[in-house]
C-alpha cells in the first residue's frame, strides 16, 4: 500500500502453513501442559494476561493463546499464565508446537492448560482445541492496530463485529469488554442484526454486535481486548468522565469531558457554540453558504435533527436541511450533516452532503427549448463554506500543515490577513494534483497532495483546530482564515457539478484545545488527523467473521501452494487500483470513490474521461472526469477491500478504498429525493456511468460493500437511505404490498417485475438488509418469499440418465416445453448466491410449489453447468469453450420431469462464456461439492478457480467490471478449496 498517504507501518511477513486438500484438518481436541505453581503464586498471577510472547530481547503480554500464536515467530516461547481459560483455537500457522510437561485432563468438558508452548519449524494445524470448559467460545478477541506511527490514548473506537454461530448471544446484559490485564473498561453495545430475525426478536441470536470502548495503543502497535460473552467477567465500569447529550428543542447539547459543543439551535450555523471545559467560549456561531450556478445561498431551514445514539462513551446527531437556493428543476439544494462525539475527545467528527433534489430533464443533457445548445443536467457549483466566529483574544497564531513530508508552517496573524491550506482543482485530470499553504510570515509551501491537511488558529485562552479527512483525494478542498476573521472549511473550494437527485460529500472534523496543549504535529495527528483519516478499530480475527455466516466466505489462513496465487492476485488488484488512481487522476469531490466500468489498460485509459461529441461542457476539461466515465460499483468490485481487511486485518484498505466506495454510493450513486418526493427511484441506484446518470437501467444497485460498510460501522445513514428505495421496489415486485408479502405461487402483474436476474436479485439481498438492520422485519419475508416465488414460477427440475439437473429462467415457466435458460453467469452470480444465502440463513429450510431447499437447487444447477457447460462447443474442460447460455426440452411435471434435450442458445447477448464469466461459477460448484461430496464438481470448481486466477493475474486491471466478475466470487471459492466453507 506504498501509494497510501501517511506512515502506513510494516509488518514482518505472513509465514506459510499446511493446508490439508480439500477438507481434511487435523484435529487436536485436548492438549495440556502441567506446571507446579504455588497458590500463591498462582494468586498473584491472576490480573497478569493469560499468555506472555517470549521473542529474544522482547517480551509481549497477549489476553489469549490465538492471538499470541498468531504473532509468533519460529524460535518464539509462549508462556501459558496458570489460570483456566476457555478458548477456541484456530492455530493455523506453520510452525510446529513442541508439547512439553506432560498432560492433564480435566474430565469429559475439558482440561486445563498450564505450561509453555515452543513454536517452531515444521507443518501443523490446530484447529477446534478445546482447553477448558464447553465448546461453546465464550469470548471474541479484538485487535486494535496503529499503523500510522501515532500513539493513541483512549481513542473510542466503534466496531461492528460478527458473532460466532456457536456463541448463541441472546441479550447484551452478559457482554463486557476486557484489556489485555482481564480488567473490565467501560464499554456501550448495540445490536446490528441477528440471525434470520428483525433486531428486537430477542428469541434469535445475535450476528452482528457493535462495541464502543476506549482503546490505547503506541505508535505503528497492536494491543488486544476481549470480548467476553458469559457474563463471567462482570460488568462494564462508567467512564471516569462521562459524554452527556441534553435536546432542547432542535438544539443539542454535548459534553465529551473535553469541550462542549451546541448545534442545531440555528438553521445557518453548523455550530451555534463550542467550549472548553473550563467553559471558556472559543467558537461563537458562524454560517453555513453555497455558491450555486453563480448566485450566493445561505442556509435557512432544519428539516430534522434527531439522534441516532447516545451513550457514555459517544453520541450521534444527524440534521437534515436546505438552502436558500430557489427551486431547480423541481428541487432544493438540501444539505445532511451527522456529527459524532466521543468521551474524552475535544473534536467532533462531521459528513456533510449538499444533495440537489431536481432535475432538469430525464437525460444527462436538456434541451431549453429556446434553440440554443444543450445545456447539462446538473447544478454548477463554485463553493460549499463553512465558516466558524472565533471568540478568541489576544494576539493570533496560525498553524498550517499540508503534506505527510511537509513541515509544519506556523506565524502570527494580525486583522485582514488570509492564511490557507489548498487542494487545488486541477484544470484537466492529466494534471499532477497541487495544493498550496500560505501563511503570512512564512515562504508557505507547495506540493501534490495535502495528504495531512490540518489548519489551527491560536491565542492565549486556546486553539481551534480544522482537518478534512483525505483532503488530498477529494479536490478542490480548502481549510481557511478569511479576512474578516472568521475561519472557513470549504468542503467545495471551487467548482463542481452535481447531477440530477445526485448530492457530494465531505468528512472533517473541528477540535477546540486548551492553550496548554501542543501544537506539535504528533499531537494534532494525534487529536484530530488520526481519528478522521484513520480512527482504530476493533478487529475479530478472520475465522470470527468466517464463522459467523454474517458474511461470505473467504479463506482464513495461510493458503495452499496451488492457491497461494490467490493473495498475490488480490493485492495486486488493490495495489494497482491505488496506483492508477494517481496515474489516471480520478480523485476530486464527485469522483472519488467508485472506479469507472473499464479503465486502467496498459495500453489507454479505457472508460475515463471521453466523451467525444456528447460531452456536456465542449471546452472545459476539469470536469471530464465526471461527465465522460463510466462511473458504478460495477458487480461490487469495491467490496474487494473491505474482504482483504477481513482476510489479513489489513484496515487501511477500508480508510483508502471500501469506505469511500460506500460513502460515494450513498451520496452521489443513489437517489436523493425530498421528503416528499414521489419518484419511483426515490433511494435506488438506477443509473451510473457518466456522471453516474447517463445510463439509466436498475441493475446498478451494487450495494454489497455499502451493507459492509454499515455491518462494520453502524452508520445508520445506510439503512434509511436504502429502505426508501426497498419501500417503493417491494410494492412494485409484489402487488399485495404493503400488506403482506406474496404468496409463492402469485406472479408479477408488471411486465418489468422480474422474479429472477440482476435486478430482482439486488433488491432481494436489499430486502434482507433492511429486515435485519432497520426497524421492519417483515422486510425478510419478502426476501424469503421473493425466492420461493422464483423457485415456483422460474426454475425447472428435469432428470436425464437418473441425474437431477436444474434450469434457472428469466421469465415464468407455462408448462413443458423448449425454453433459454437465464445466462450462466448472471444466474450464479446473483440468483444462487441469493439461494445460498437463503439456505445459511434457514437451515435450508423448502421453499416454493413444490417445496424443495435451496441447498438441492444450488447442487442442481451446478449440475446442469458442470455435465452441459464444457461439453455443449468445448473440449469438456474448464479451459475450453462454454456457452453463455443453453436452451433445453422437458416433459412432465415441472419438478421432476424429463430433460429430453440440452443445445447452445443465443439471445444477442455474447455468444460464449468468457473468463470473466466462469469465474462467477466457482463459489457455486465448490459449496455444491461440500453439500454432496461430489469430486466432479469439486474438481471442476477447483479448475475454474485456477483459470479465474491466472486470467486475472494475466489481464492485471484495478478495480471495475472486470475485476468485479473474478473476483465477487471468488473469495468463497478460495475459502471452499482451502477451508471447510462453513
């Protein structure tokens, strides 16, 4: 991640270890060492951790064996603390453990481990140790990970994490988070979601679990906590100084320990005040303007303010408003901002979005009717300014920092002089990016990017701290004192377009210090930069998420030697879309985020920035890069990051790429509407490429990193968003909406509304989102429901030679006869792994008329592709040709009738199934084989796997359409071949 901004840190490379073909594992299930301790030792030894890394020269303290092992070089002495513990262990490394000082068994529920382990050369596996007490883990442990060489006290980390299927967690009240001394600290939990059940079904168990704690860590280190599920450590202790949130009226009131901050008490002010602790005023108002198609909008009206959570470690509040631009298109200039508060910490982290809620026609360009040109379908924007009134006295002092290199500028200001720090809008992409800081008094300074951005103004009854998170990415920014006195942000600094329903955003943060504070640039990366570009967070280890269900697959461990590839191809994936990020100079406020559809070649740009005679603006070229790419998540190729940071607890890929990606989905990709606002597509995403609106069908719902996003962070901004557009689309796919869900057997009465393919299968998966994660449970049934009317109207179960095969259809089957499959890879990229899905969620529970399960559709389907796919115009190999789609005959009943024939179809769609398309087809040959035992399957899921691999290493692209095909899949086929799949 070398074209990462800041100090990224290193780690010692990962070592290799054995990975047994297939599913067979070595299985330890006890093991003990005996060490005589005294009592009193044993007594004095019982706050120390459990385990102790013995590293020649170093020694570091571990809550449990797993994450000790896990960090463990060969030559490493793990020193087991007398004391039963109940843990799970995955010790899936190479490196041998040496078993020293006997054994002792504790009887059928377990043992009890004292001793020492020797880690060493040579193959092993451990995996489903039972050392004390049931098989049942009774504890989650966390790493929390600095990789920004900047130490960090008690910053608040908040987390989504998955729990354990095997955990049966029922009700928060037992919970309590633990250091690495086994001491308690205070801590706040929240249900996200649990298993197949809205959230406040207190009779499922819990999926997904957000914790808040406070955490330290030195600079470029790694400390753990503990997750502790039984109750057995006790409670969490209050913070020694509570965060308290008092509402009066609109306005708010926070207090984190460390300042006070008051907002929503005026319309135009995005803060009304903002205190130290010794109550003394720093911030006294201040205004919130935009500049939109040349004229001055001030911002007049709260649509809302509400509080999304509150609590003694951290508080939320979201306000919701507009501006005073008169109506375009039929729509207001709104604005969202939702600030975050943490105990202890004098900042407060805010996104604010400006979304415009018109449009001017139904295309990217308009014709005004009055003979002239056309004209764009969007608002030009020149400037989105925040601005705060300092109340401060005494002489000034200005602080300013750009680059990570840089040097930090510092002077005194008197009345009427400007200081700045500047991300620059480049006049065409091809540009090298530029900022500039001016600081009176200094030379200033200038670079590429101002990848440390951060603005301070200072007297003697404190300091005002101003930071834009990844400024240098989201161009043309600028943090700012203004002549009149005043300090400004500019989350737009210069022009921008924002099309139809379409808004930007941007994230930062403000800080007020007590004038003893330094202002050296550790301190303010400490209280400011590194909490918004790269706050901590609280990482599971990969097997947790794995074993959870909450996500797909992907492999855990160290990977075979015939998969090994695997890693390479993905951090090579990521690597380069960072670098062609720089060399196709996509950053900037409304390109930042997604990837264009085909982009990156060796040879060319792709997709970027080429409109040709249909550009919107003819002779401007700053905003090519908006108008003319092909702008969408295409096939979810973003969540790609967010996969390698569960794999490898590599978190900076989320801060870099997943996060982004999200938050761009959210603000520009989907819909923005008024309240009011009746347009269908109100909350969806039907559009994308140019300007991410020129092509406009409903299959750009690619929100599978957007619901990672939420699961990992909790931003309850995703559910809202996305219910609105769930809301209109249920009603649409089922007419009996909204009051009950379909029945299995009542079709569609839209001609458009499709049981089956890319759209249907989206908003299915989106159905299931807002049922675990929003307040509407009944948003499942009609997740379950869709699937059991598309397994009654669109699926066909022929038997041919005494073997079952299944036919996935687009449209709804009559009766028997010759009918076109759906095409290959659409129907197993989205439709099975919906039905795969189903079938984890349910126990494979039948669905449909007739009732049959999931999990026999699935092997059914893989079927038909394994016995027709290569054979029909192939060799009979994965590497062979393969059609795209097939067409077949059958007689009889629709389940269980006779296949009479199967023959290559072509719809105008590509004739055969490229390497791209086969990829999609691994995850599901490879669970289809787990299910049955099938070595025809597993084998063909294996040759497909390596075909995906070296394909994709051969055609090297970022993240896009291509990548999206290899590799959405891909994780769980990898994880199939190399680990059990569940």
């Amino acid at each position: 991640m070398q074209w990462m901004s800041g100090n990224t840190g290193r780690t010692r490379p990962s070592r290799c270890r054995q990975v047994f073909q297939f599913q067979l594992f070595l299985y330890l299930l006890l093991w003990s060492f005996f060490v005589v301790y005294s009592a009193k030792s044993a007594e004095a030894l019982t706050t120390f951790p459990l385990v102790q890394r013995l590293s020649p020269g170093t020694t570091y303290d571990y809550p449990d064996i797993t994450s000790a092992y896990a960090e463990a070089a060969d030559g490493d002495t793990l020193s087991i603390r007398n004391a039963e513990h109940s843990e799970d262990l995955f010790l899936d490394l190479q490196a041998a453990v040496t078993l020293k000082s006997g054994y002792e068994s504790a009887g059928e529920s377990g043992s009890v481990l004292h001793g020492t382990l020797t880690v060493s050369g040579g193959p092993v596996t451990v995996s489903g140790l039972l050392i004390s007490g049931s098989n049942i883990p009774t504890s989650v442990t966390l790493r929390v990970k600095e990789t920004q060489g900047i130490s960090r006290s008690s910053e608040v980390v908040r987390s989504g994490i998955p729990i354990p299927l095997s955990m049966l967690i029922y009700d928060v009240g037992t919970l309590a988070i633990t250091d690495v001394s086994g001491a308690t600290i205070p801590a706040e939990f929240e249900v996200l979601a649990r298993r197949n059940a809205g959230r406040t079904d207190i009779t499922a168990p819990i999926q997904w679990l957000l914790v808040t704690f406070p955490a330290t860590v030195q600079a470029n280190g790694r400390t753990f906590y503990r997750l502790v599920t039984d109750g057995s450590a006790g409670s969490n202790p209050q913070p020694e100084v509570a965060l308290t949130l008092q509402q009066a009226g609109s306005q708010i009131t926070v207090n984190t320990g460390a300042a006070t901050f008051k907002l929503g008490g005026s319309p135009d002010l995005l803060f009304d005040e903002i205190r130290l602790q010794d109550d003394t005023r720093l911030v006294n108002g201040g205004a919130m303007t935009a500049v939109v198609n040349g004229s001055n909008s001030d911002h007049t009206v709260i649509r809302s303010v509400e509080v999304e959570h509150t609590g003694p470690l951290a508080a939320i509040v979201t306000v919701k408003g507009e501006y005073t631009m008169p109506e375009v298109g039929g729509g207001k200039l709104a604005s969202f901002r939702r600030y975050v508060f943490t105990a202890g910490s004098p900042t407060a982290i805010v996104r604010q979005a400006a979304a415009w809620e018109g449009a001017l026609c139904s295309y990217l360009t308009c014709d005004p009717g009055d003979g002239s040109s056309l004209v764009p379908n969007g608002l030009l924007m020149s400037r989105i300014r925040n601005t705060l009134l300092p109340d401060m006295q005494g002489p000034l002092t200005v602080t300013a920092l750009g680059g990570f290199s840089s040097e930090v500028l510092q002077s005194g200001v008197v009345s009427g002089q400007e200081a700045w720090v500047r991300q620059s809008l480049r006049t065409s992409r091809t540009d090298f990016l530029s900022f500039d800081i001016s600081v009176p008094g200094t030379p200033g300074d200038t670079g590429t990017k101002a990848d440390w951005g951060l603005f301070v103004m200072s007297s003697p009854n404190g300091s005002i701290a101003m930071a834009i998170d990844h400024m240098h990415r989201y161009e043309p920014q600028a943090l700012r004192l203004l002549p009149d006195g005043n300090l400004a942000i500019d989350l737009l600094g210069d022009k921008a377009w924002i099309g139809q329903r379409q808004g930007l955003y941007a994230t930062f943060a403000v800080s007020v210090l007590p004038p003893d504070v330094s202002l050296s640039k550790d301190n303010l990366g400490r209280i400011i930069w590194a909490p918004l570009n790269h706050a901590l967070r609280a990482w599971p280890h990969a097997r947790t998420f794995l074993d959870s269900q909450a996500v797909e697959e992907f492999p855990v461990g160290t990977l075979s030697p015939d998969l090994a590839a695997y890693d390479t191809l993905v951090s090579t994936v990521l690597d380069t879309t960072g670098q062609k990020i720089e060399e196709e100079g996509i950053s900037g406020i409304m390109t930042f985020g997604l990837y264009p559809r085909y982009w990156g070649y060796s040879w060319g740009s792709g997709e970027v920035g080429d409109c040709g005679e249909s550009d919107p603006t003819p002779g401007e070229a700053w905003d090519d890069a908006y108008w003319c790419s092909t702008w969408t998540d295409y096939h979810n190729t973003t969540k790609t990051g967010a996969v390698r940071a569960m794999r490898t607890g590599e978190t900076d890929w989320l801060d870099e790429l997943a996060v982004p990606a999200a938050l761009r989905m959210l603000h520009t990709q989907i819909y923005q509407c008024a309240p009011g606002d009746l347009y269908f597509y109100c909350g969806q995403s039907p559009a994308g490429y140019g300007g991410y609106r020129s092509d406009f069908n409903s299959s750009h719902a690619y929100f599978e990193n957007l619901f990672l996003y939420y699961w990992l962070t909790g931003d309850k901004t995703v559910v809202d968003m996305v219910k609105r557009g769930a809301s209109s689309m249920r009603d649409y796919l089922c007419v009996d909406r909204p009051a009950a869900a379909c029945a299995a057997g009542e079709p569609p009465t839209n001609e458009w509304a499709g049981l089956t393919g890319r759209v249907a299968s989206q908003w299915l998966s989106a159905f299931r989102f807002i049922g675990l994660a929003g307040d509407e449970a009944g948003y499942l049934d009609d997740y379950r429901s869709g699937l059991a009317r598309a397994v009654t109207q669109n699926y066909v179960l022929a038997r041919q030679q005494g073997t079952d095969y299944g036919f996935w259809l687009d449209r709804a089957v009559t009766g028997p006869g010759t009918y076109p499959a759906t095409q290959l890879w659409l129907g197993t990229l989205y439709d099975m792994n919906n039905l795969y899905q189903l079938q984890l969620d349910t126990d494979n529970a039948a669905i449909g008329i007739p009732a049959i399960t999931p999990g026999s559709l699935l092997v059914s389907w893989a079927r038909t592709l394994n016995d027709f796919g290569p054979t029909l115009i192939g060799d009979g190999s994965a590497y062979g040709q393969w059609p795209n789609e097939v067409e077949f005959t059958w007689t009889g009943d629709r389940i269980n009738g006779t296949l009479t024939g199967v023959s290559q179809y072509f719809s105008g769609a590509d004739a055969i199934l490229w390497d791209t398309g086969k990829a999609t087809l691994t995850a599901t040959f490879l669970r289809a084989a787990d299910q049955t035992g099938d070595q025809r399957l597993r084998q063909m899921g294996f040759d497909l796997t390596q075909l995906a691999i070296q394909s994709a290493l051969a055609n090297m692209l970022p993240l896009g359409k291509e990548q999206g095909l290899y590799l959405s899949r891909l994780h769980s086929a990898v994880s199939c071949l190399n680990n059990r799949s569940r």
